[in-house]
C-alpha cells in the first residue's frame, strides 16, 4: 500500500518549561498553540527547527508518523511537540 503524499496538518503544542542546563529540565505547563501545516506528508527536520525559531543544526527530532517532539540540541531543553491531526 502507497503511502499518501502531500501536505499534513499538526497541531504544534508549546511548553512552558523549568530547570536549566546544570539541574535538567521539567515541562511544568503544556499550550495548545494551533494548527500548522507542513508543504510534506511528514515535515523536515528545516521546517520543524523554523517553528522553534532555530536552525536545524540546533534541534534534536525525534518521534514517529504521528507524534514529534523536538529539543533544543546544546542542552536537552524540551521546546515543543507536534500531533497529527
């Protein structure tokens, strides 16, 4: 069976987050931060560091067809995670 090609739509939750690089991090609150929609199936790692304002030499990826979540690569720092809607 084919796999569907074509844009998809997330919706992109943002966290507020405790600790620091030393003491590690803690994701205190959760936000719903809306509907994005990625020009692929399943977004580049490019188009998933831009929602964190970053390059994509600065964010760890990971997750799997329908859940992402994405860190801050120089010290762990959870930023967001995306669900497929």
């Amino acid at each position: 069976m084919k796999r569907p090609k074509g844009p998809s739509t997330w919706m992109l939750y943002t966290y507020d987050v405790w600790g620091n690089r030393r003491d590690g991090y803690e994701v205190n609150d959760t936000y719903t931060s809306g509907q994005v929609s990625s020009p692929l199936l399943q977004p580049s790692d490019s188009w998933l560091a831009g929602l964190c304002g970053l390059r994509n030499n600065q964010v760890d990826i990971d997750g799997d067809d329908n859940y992402i979540t994405v860190n801050r690569r120089s010290d762990g720092k959870p930023l967001c995670h995306l669900e497929r809607v």
